[in-house]
C-alpha cells in the first residue's frame, strides 16, 4: 500500500498480515519524534475506548520502543481517503459526514468545560513562531512575510485571557488524519496539543473545510470544482453550528492565525508558502500582494 494521503511526519507506514488479521504498523527512527509518537499512540489509545456515534479510532496493539526505533501497531482500516470520498458522495453522505464531525466536537465538549487560558500561553506560543519564522530562510527577507507577523503580532497582543473549554482534542484533526469506510470514520494520528481544547479541533477541521489545506497535499488530479463545493458546504454547517458558542465568536480567528503561522514557521516548498501567504492574508484582512 502507497497512501496516496501524504503526512508531514516522516513516519514509516507499513500494512502486515499477522495471524490473518491485517494491522498498520506505523514507526520513526527519529529520535527527536519518538516521545511525539508515542504520546499520539497513548492519546489514540485512550480515544479509541470511547464511543462515538459513526466516528471510531483504530485500536492500537502494542507500542515498542528500543534505542534505534518507536513502532506502534494498530487495527489496518479498509478505507478510502477524503478526496475519494467526497468525489463519491452525495450531499446526504456529505451531512452524514458533518453530523457526526459535529457530534465528535460536541462529545469533547462534554468532557472539557470552559476555563480561562492566560493568555500568555497564546502569546509565548507566538513568540516561539515569531523566532521560528525570522530563522527560516526561505522566509526571513519576504515582506510579506513581515506584514503577516506584524499585523499578527497585534492580534496575538490584544488577546485577554481566554475562556475556552479544556479537556479533549485529537490534536491534528484534518481530513487527512480521517479514513473513510462508508458512513463509518476511523480518526489517527493524534497529536498533543498546546492546549488540549475542542477549540484546536475545530480550527484543524475548518483549515480544511475552509482553507483547503489537504487538497494541497494531495498528489493525484481530482475534481476541484466538486471538492470545492463540498468543502464549503460543510465549512458553512460547522461555522453555523458552533456559532452559537461565545468561546468559538470569541478566539476562532486569532487560533486559526496561530495555526497556520505554526505550520508558515516550518515551511520550505515555496508552492506551500504561497498558499500559507495567501490564506494568512485573507484571514489578516491584508492585502494578497505587498
Ligand atoms: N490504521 C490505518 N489503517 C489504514 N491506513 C492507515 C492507517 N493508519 C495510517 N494509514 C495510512 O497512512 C497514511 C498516513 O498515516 P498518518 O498516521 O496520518 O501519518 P502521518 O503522521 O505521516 O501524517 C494515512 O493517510 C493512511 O493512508
Ligand atoms: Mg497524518
């Protein structure tokens, strides 16, 4: 099996046949990632025992950890990515599909009640991008650039403490880190988050449904117009729904600006910094060209 869905991880994916039952066999030789998959693994684990409506999670088996390697193993889910997905489906599926987004979130929502994060945890986050950001090469000399974080940086400063619920969040919550089997959906790669709030979870899903972030990793042609349209009814459905939430009116925006300069901090291929450029600009209200 090649995934056609590629991650940013580096980790190594492997499909075996053990006692007939097939399992993914995920792992890194990275040392620098091995407490990262590890924890994603515990965090998979742990979600993997709750019970969702139509959303399930691979049960992991076993987390091996030497010198030279992490490798954890978990159920192989027979599955068809996002864009085959969506090229495939119906506007039924597709709120079938939404609803139970939604009834994810709702289920985090129960278990992390609303609590005042200092904001020094939003503006230390920054801070660190900030660094990041001028140390990046292939983004320390782009003007654009420059006005981004500006105009960022006053966003970040302006921010009070936030109260946002805290609890539970799968961390990476893209389309891509969502495999699809019918009406059924099996969530992976969990990440810790620097804050573990459905807030984060809401903020990954919309860089998709609103940003279009995968499509842009996506290695074969597919039917933009059709993904596009897709994609925005179900922005329109989640934003509509969690409208209703003060937290969501509240800190949407400037989490979604952390997010993207958190993935702008690290970036390199230049097709990437543009779309980062871009969508940055656009959620900044700055102008797309300087
Ligand atoms: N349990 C699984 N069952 C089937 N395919 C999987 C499973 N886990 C991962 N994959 C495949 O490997 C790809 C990358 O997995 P992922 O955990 O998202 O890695 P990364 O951390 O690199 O993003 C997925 O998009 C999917 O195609
Ligand atoms: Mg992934």
């Amino acid at each position: 099996m090649t995934p056609e869905v590629q991650g940013h991880s580096g980790c190594l994916i492997k499909v075996v046949n053990d006692g007939n039952n097939l399992f993914v066999l995920k792992g890194t030789t990275d040392p620098g990632y091995f407490n990262r998959l590890v924890a994603q693994a515990r965090k998979q684990q742990a979600a993997s025992e709750v019970a969702y409506q139509h959303i399930r999670v691979p049960r992991i088996h076993s987390v091996e950890q030497t010198a030279e390697q992490v490798v954890v193993k978990m159920d192989y889910v027979y599955s068809k990515n996002f864009v085959e997905h969506f090229e495939n489906s119906g506007f039924e599926q597709i709120d079938y599909f939404t609803r139970a987004l939604i009834y994810f979130v709702e289920k985090e929502l129960e278990r992390s009640p609303v609590q005042t994060v200092p904001s020094k945890v939003v503006t230390d986050k920054f801070a660190d991008v900030y660094r990041k950001v001028m140390r990046n090469p292939a983004l320390a000399e782009d003007a654009q650039v420059a006005a981004i974080m500006e105009r960022s940086e006053i966003v970040m400063k302006s921010l009070d403490n936030l109260d946002i619920p805290v609890g539970q969040c799968h961390g990476d919550l893209t389309f891509s880190n969502i495999l699809f089997n019918g009406n059924n959906y099996f969530l992976i790669d969990f990440l810790d988050s620097f804050i573990e709030s459905p807030m984060l979870d809401l903020v990954k899903i919309r860089q998709d449904s609103a940003h279009r972030w995968s499509q842009l990793m996506f290695t074969r042609k597919f039917d933009q117009v059709r993904l596009r349209i897709i994609c925005d009814y179900i922005d329109r459905i989640i934003d509509g729904h969690f409208s209703k939430y003060t937290w969501y009116r509240d800190y949407y925006l400037p989490l979604q600006i952390l997010n993207f300069l958190r993935i702008l901090q690290y970036a390199h291929n230049e097709e990437v910094i543009s779309y980062l450029k871009r969508e940055l600009s656009d959620l900044l209200q700055l102008p797309d060209k300087l």
